[in-house]
C-alpha cells in the first residue's frame, strides 16, 4: 500500500468513541512502505543511522477490537536518519498468530488482556506472543521483543520476519523480556517471568550474541514483572504485588485478568549475585507498581554496598489494569502518571530509603554506555494533560540533586519515548535525545532531535511523517550509514 503524501493511512476504528487521538490507537490496515518524511532543520552527524521502534499497531482484525492497548499485533518501524533526509518505514511483525488471524480474517486466539468468546485459548505463551513491545538489535538480527514468550528474529534491512529465536533447544519458547540491559561491552542481560510455574528465567548472552548461561530460578509468589537492572554485580527486581492466581486462568480469564493486585503484600526488591544467581536476597518496600527502571549502580561504602535505583513508580496498577483498557474505547480512566523515585538498598544492614522527587516520569532513558554504573541523568517523559492519553514533555532530570529541564511540545502532541544518542564526533558533545510525538492537531508523527543538555531550546531538527502511527512502545538507535533499500514514495 502506498501512502500518499498528506493522506492518511489509518483508517477509523468503527466500534468505539472518536476523540481527537484516536490514531494513537487506530489499526494501520498494512505494512507502510518507505516513505520520504518532511524535514526541519538537519539532524546531527551522530544520528546517521536508524532509530528502530516497536508498538502494538494491529488492534482491529475482522470488526473485532482488542480490548487491552498491549494485545496489538507488533509493528516494528524504522526511521533512516542521514541529515536532512529522513525516511520511515513500519511493518507488521509475522508472527505465527498474525499470519494465521490476518489469513482468517479474525482472531483464533485471546491476547494478553482479551479474550474472545468461543475461540481457543493459547496453547503457549507464544501462541498469543505479539512482538509488540521492544527491539534488540543483537548480531546480524533485530530482535522484536515480547514479554512472555520468545523474541523474534527480523532483517533490520527490510524489517522481514525470519521466525522465532531459540536460544537454547531446551528454552524452546521461554519467556525473553522486551526490557534486556546491554552493558558497555555488549554483554546482555535478560530475564522472563513464567508465570504459571512460578519461575524466573535468567539469561547472559555474549557481545557475539551467543548464549552464555540461562537458567530457571523458583521465586515465591513470582508477579508480573516487566523491566530489571544490572549494577556491576548484582542483578535487582523490583516485584509490584500483581500476583498470578492460577485458578483466575484456569476459570478463563485472560492472562492479564489472572492477576491480583494484594497491595497487602507490598513491593520487594530482589537482588541475584550476576555470577552466583543462587545468591539472592530480598528487600521490602512500600507497595507500589512500576513499568520501567532508568538505571542501577553499586557503591562500595564503609558501611557495606549501597545499590542505587530509580524507576518510575504508581501507587497501583491501575495504569496497566484500567487506563491500558480504557483508551481502547476512546476513554481516558485519569490515573496519576508515575512520579521518578530513587532508592538505596543497603545490602549489609538491609536498610532501604526510598525518595520521590516528584516529577512525573515515564518511559526513563539513560546514556546506555552507563549502564549499571553511575549515571546522573535521566531522560523521559512528563507532564500530562487533560484531555489526551500519555504525556506532552520531555524532560532530563539529575537523579541526585532532582534538577530537571523540559521541552513541552505544541498542545495535543502525545509524546512517545525518546532514546539518548552518545556523539563520539566530539568528546565535548552532550549527545543527543531522539523521539517521537504524535501531533493530534496535524494528524501526523514527529520524528525530533534535542541538544541532550538543552532540551528547553527545542528541537534542532524535526521529521514529519505525511500520516499517524499508532502509539508504540520502545525502541533503539544504531549509527552507521542508514540503507534505503527500496524506493521511497
Ligand atoms: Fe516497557
């Protein structure tokens, strides 16, 4: 399908309210082949390369609407980033649900927060896997990542699905984590959550992207998990009291649904020795939820090792539980964002401090050549609005002194995450924030490029797509010449 400059490509959803924003959660009917964006001023050398980016897209198949923003088949989108040019592309991941629901011409199988009457439930996680949340670039693959099953392979040329990931035959479509930690060195860490068997699935992969060591841990009252950290020795999960209750799933309720939030139980962080993981210890903290962690580092102090954290944390799970559902019929439920909140574990005493820096924050980035050590900014989301799903700012915010800068786009742009992008051209050079809003007023996406010190002075250079893509997720950066391998429109 062509998309012709200045129409839109998404077409309205029939079964539900109309708001403005309503593209944030529209279904693009097809892949959307390379296209030429408009550009506002150039964008730096050091962004010459792809900025790689994931989201549910496919919300609607057949009249039926997913109820959850998160059960959206994938689509992975690429913007070639070289100056004054930029070109974008957005394809449906072909997973196995995909290919055979889009053949149907419904859906055979529930997702992650729907389920449909009178259709089969999933007989794995991976029959209901929509690769819809992250990327990893890893080797000669991109990897679109899940949260429940397994990663799937792509060109990241054509953005072509090439199948499943297996890293190892005996974790044949184990849970891998769209959330991976990537050291300096380009060792990765990951883990997955099998929910039912109460399991914590850990992995080390090599820079090479081999597998190194995997392993299967038992952890009481397992939750729902989606993003960790990795300081230099020590792996740390905060675990939010959304339990798994396996008489909810075997009543028939959706994955989602089959958990319970017991805020009675409060939160706890769990911290896994990286070499020995049978060395663990927990720690207990008040009751809150979290999506996302910016970083982690260890300190070594006369007192013993103090591990510092910051993560976006809500008092509940309501974001996950009602908003998520909520948008997918036009309606905004109104929960207050998560507010960026540090904390201290003390390893030998067992003391925890937890500070809130009241500044609303979501989708936390760091300079990823930190992670795991010490890092002072965070770059992420803030300040919502009435009227419109997600945030209208980004902002970098010093973790240890709470000073914190921001840009507030035009009223009704939805922002989406913007990564942080190192500038090896000049070691003076801040670097540089890149990332996506969703402009209602125009119907389109905005690609912009931010100075990583003066966010307040606005963009230095902007790309607008001639349409709207729906909301995503995550995504990554990868420098080097950007190949435009097809023809543009
Ligand atoms: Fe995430």
């Amino acid at each position: 399908m062509a998309a012709a400059a200045g129409a839109p490509v998404l077409a309205p959803s029939a079964v539900h309210a109309s708001p403005g924003w309503q593209p944030a959660f529209a279904t693009p009917p097809a892949d959307l082949p390379l296209t030429r964006a408009r550009v506002r001023g150039r964008f730096p050398d050091a962004l010459a390369g792809t900025l790689y980016r994931n989201g549910p897209a496919g919300h609607d198949l057949g009249g039926e609407r997913y109820r959850h923003w998160f059960d959206g088949d994938g689509m992975v989108h690429r913007f070639l980033i070289a100056g004054s040019e930029v070109h974008h592309q957005g394809r449906y991941v072909a997973t196995p649900k995909r290919v055979a629901e889009t053949t149907a011409g419904r859906r055979l199988t529930e997702g992650f927060g729907t389920v449909f009457k009178d259709r089969e439930s999933a007989a794995s996680p991976d029959s209901m896997n929509a690769a819809n949340i992250s990327v990893l670039p890893l080797g000669d693959d991109l990897l679109a990542l899940w949260e429940g099953g397994s990663a799937t392979r792509l060109d990241p040329l054509t953005l072509q699905t090439h199948g499943i990931k297996t890293w190892r035959a005996d974790l044949e479509g184990a849970p891998f984590s769209a959330h991976p930690r990537v050291e300096a060195d380009g060792t990765v860490w990951n883990f997955g959550v099998s929910a039912h068997h109460g399991l914590l699935l850990l992995y080390e992969i090599g820079p090479d992207g081999a597998l190194k060591r995997a392993d299967a841990l038992p952890v009481s009252d397992l939750p729902m998990v989606h993003d960790f950290a990795v300081t230099a020795r020590h792996l740390v999960f905060l675990l939010a009291p959304l339990v798994y209750d396996a008489t909810r799933r075997e009543a028939g309720a959706s994955f989602l649904d089959s958990h319970v939030w017991r805020p009675e139980q409060g939160m706890r962080a769990l911290v896994i020795d990286k070499h020995d993981w049978k060395q663990q210890r927990q720690f207990e903290l008040p009751t809150g939820f979290l999506f996302h962690i910016g970083n982690a580092w260890e300190e070594d102090t006369p007192a013993g090792t103090v591990i510092h954290l910051d993560y976006a944390r809500s008092a509940d799970a309501r974001a996950l539980l009602v908003d998520a559902r909520e948008v997918m019929q036009g309606r905004l439920a109104g929960t207050p964002g998560p507010r960026l909140t540090v904390l201290k574990l003390h390893l030998r005493s067992g003391q925890v401090l937890q500070t809130d820096l009241g500044i609303e924050a979501e989708f936390p980035c760091i300079d990823h050549r930190l992670v795991g050590g010490r890092h002072r900014h965070v770059f992420h989301a803030t300040s919502t609005v009435g009227g419109l799903p997600m945030w209208n700012a980004i902002a970098c915010t010093h973790v240890e002194t709470g000073a914190s800068q921001r840009f507030r786009f035009a009223p009704g742009a939805i922002v989406e995450e913007h990564v942080f992008v190192p500038d090896a051209s000049s070691g003076s050079s801040p670097g540089w924030v890149l990332g996506t809003v969703l402009d209602q007023a125009s119907q389109r996406t905005v690609l912009s490029c931010f100075a990583a010190d003066a966010l307040a002075d606005g963009p230095v250079a902007q790309a607008t797509l001639p349409y709207a893509l729906p909301l995503g997720l995550h995504g990554a950066f990868v420098s080097g010449a950007a190949v435009v391998s097809e023809k543009p429109t």
